[in-house]
C-alpha cells in the first residue's frame, strides 16, 4: 500500500485547506474551538457554503450532484475538514438516507428528495430504533399495514437524534410478521408534519435533549413512499449501516482533539514546579493515544486502498468504528483527568447556542464533563461496540 499523494493530490489538499482557511465562518470556528454546541442554522449555513462550492457530498455520483471525487480525494477532504473542526454536513440525509434512495429508489423518489437533500433544505432523522429494539435491531416492532395507496403505520422509535428539528424520518417499519424477522422489514419514507406524529425529548447526562422519542399513531403515509421493495428493507438499512461505522472513525477529529489535549496539558501545572504534559505517566498516556491514533488512521488507509480499486466497505469498518469511537472516548477522559476537580462543575450555558465572550477552550471546566457525558453515546450509536465485535467474530475471523 502506497500511502504518499501525488503532486495532483497535494495540489488538491493545498485547495481544500485554502478554501476552509478562507470560507468556514470565523463565528463557527469560535464555536469549536470553544467546545460549543452548534445550533441547527449554524449548521446549515455552513452546508450551504459547501453546496454553493459544490463541495456538499463527495460521495454522491455526479450525476445527483456529487463531486466526481476519487476515494483519496474524499479521505483528504475528511481529514482537513477534521483538522479545522469544520462540521461535515449532518448525516441523516447526506450520508444516510440519499444513498439508499440513489440505490434503490425509483427516479420518480429521486428527482423529489435528492435535491433538496443536497441543498440542505430539508432536514431528516432516523427512525431505526426502538424502546425493545436497539442493537438488535431486527426486533422491531412498529407496523406498515397496506390500505389501498397507504400504509397506517403504529409504534414508537427511540433515540431519534435531532428530530425535533426534521421535516422528514427513514423509518424501518414490520410490514409482515409471518416471515423471519429480518424479512418483513420495509424503509419508508414519511414526512413529519404528518397527522398522529408526536415526540417526546429524552433529556442527556449533559443536560440537553439532543434525543426523541418519536410516536406514530394511525400515521397514514403514501404508499408511494416505499423505497425499492416491500419487505426488503432489511437489506438496505445493512448497506447504510455499513458506511455510517466507517464515517465514524473519527481519526481527523481525533488527531485535533490530542493536539488541544497536548496545548491544555502543556499550560496546567503538575504541582512539582513543571506542567503535566512534562509528567511521565501523563506522556506515557500521551504517547500511547498518538501510537493507537495512528494504527487507526493506517487502517482507515488500508480502507480506502480497497474502495480506490472499487470494492465497498465490508465487515472490517466495525474494527474502525470501534477502535474510533473508543480512543475519541479515552481523549474525553484524559480532558477530564487534567481538569481535575474543575469538571465538577455542571454549566450547560456553555454548551449551548447563545454563546457570547471568549472562548473557554477544551479541557477547561465549563465543557469538559459536559463532551465526556455527551460523547458516552459513541460506542453505541452505529451499531454498539458489543455487536460490531461479533460482527468481527462472524464475518472477518469466520468464528
């Protein structure tokens, strides 16, 4: 594997970091850099920054308005987005539900939703799991039931992050129970200003309702909504699932987090005269974090070796996702061992949006419980560690 770019893809890094040094709001930056949480229409003007560049979804063919990038393309992309802190665009509909539609919808499905998805005028959520459903997921039990050109559907999905804010949910929904489980499943699209749609916020350890309950009571949903076939829906949410656990790696973020985490070490004093990015047993955890950083950036390397010859990410994107989300974890606790007892403090004020005045920085009180709260959910959403690891057990080592 040859992991030098070209002069070509150097000349394309030098334009992408120019256009973030230049385009990516300075009020955004501060946020960031202050640990501050964005709100919905910081994040959609930053998107639309994007798609006015036509930089909004490198992922998507050109045809749908993509960039026609290579994978390495993609991955330098990523990587300087990650480094400045710029926010990729939200992924529920980008990421998530456009390539399904792309893939298995009709052209009729694609001409409504992928426009507007791409122009972030509308905002989706997941509708995946359940109160009784969760890495199981094929236990779910919200139910389609065909009548005439609708489906009535009734049940409840969990964990919908940010649908307070969506104007539409990919749902998966039971539309036969007489079959194995995993093959009476539909996707289905439905719009959430629809009749006997209600959610209740389900409030985090950091104090914000970032999650929802989401109700479904006699929905009726055009039949037309359907994506690809009935009882297929399984299938799809696999292909979809298998690229969320490779987005979330996380190495870029990572990598900016440990250089934050190296600058608050490097002013907090140790109590001996020096500072503890000058402790032993403070850089030993220091050296051990940039050594497991860097395996995991040489696997995702090794990924993207395999999609630049045309193969799809298979069952070793569960290794990424549980080798990322568990090292940005371990950085959020290695915060929170140099803010010592200045994380007890409990301020949600300043993981919020009406953030005014200097930025407080990583690791100080004002944030560091409140990231380390937060960022638990990592080894879970995606499909939790636990399950990817039996994933790994059936799939890569045939156990």
């Amino acid at each position: 594997m040859n992991v030098d770019f070209t002069a070509e893809e150097l000349a394309f890094q030098k334009e992408v970091r120019e256009f973030l040094e230049n385009e990516f709001p300075a009020d955004l930056k501060a946020k960031v850099d202050a640990n501050i949480r964005l709100s919905k229409d910081d994040l959609v003007r930053w998107q639309k920054i994007l798609y006015k560049k036509g930089w909004a979804a490198p992922s998507w063919p050109e045809e749908y308005g993509g960039t026609g990038w290579s994978p390495t393309q993609r991955h330098i992309f990523a990587t300087e987005m990650g480094l400045i802190g710029a926010p990729e665009p939200v992924p529920f509909g980008m990421k998530m539900v456009a390539p399904v539609i792309m893939s298995y919808g009709n052209e009729e499905q694609k001409q409504r939703f992928l426009p507007d998805i791409l122009a972030s005028n509308v905002w989706w959520c997941q509708g995946y799991s359940e109160p009784n459903a969760g890495s199981d997921l094929a236990s779910l039990k919200t139910t389609a039931v065909r009548d005439g050109d609708e489906y009535v559907v009734n049940g409840a999905k969990t964990w919908n992050t940010y649908g307070q804010y969506a104007d539409w949910i990919f749902c998966l929904v039971r539309t036969d129970n007489t079959v194995k489980k995993q093959e009476g499943i539909s996707f289905l699209l439905i719009d959430m200003k629809t009749p006997g749609i209600s959610l209740k916020p389900i409030v985090l350890l950091d104090g914000h309702a970032e999650v929802n309950e989401v109700f479904f009571d006699d929905v009726r949903v055009p039949a037309a909504n359907l994506i690809g076939e009935e009882n297929k829906g399984w299938t799809y949410a696999k292909v979809l699932l298998t690229h969320e656990r490779t987005n979330i790696s996380g190495v870029p973020r990572s990598k900016r987090k440990l250089h934050s985490l190296k600058q608050v070490a490097a002013a907090t004093p140790d109590g001996n005269g020096g500072t503890l990015l000058e402790d032993s047993s403070f850089k030993r955890k220091v050296a051990e974090m940039e050594i497991e950083l860097k395996a995991l950036e040489y696997s995702e390397l090794r990924t993207l070796a395999a999609l630049s010859v045309g193969k799809a990410p298979g069952p070793e994107s569960s290794i990424l996702k549980i080798v990322g989300t568990e090292l940005s974890q371990k950085l959020d606790e290695m915060f929170v061992e140099l803010a010592a007892y200045h994380s007890l403090p409990f301020v949600p004020e300043q993981f919020e949006d009406d953030f005014s005045g200097e930025p407080v920085g990583p690791g100080s009180a004002a944030s560091t419980a409140l990231t380390y709260f937060n960022n638990r959910k990592l080894s879970i959403f995606g499909g939790s560690n636990e399950i990817q690891r039996n994933i790994i057990c059936k799939a890569v080592l045939g156990l």
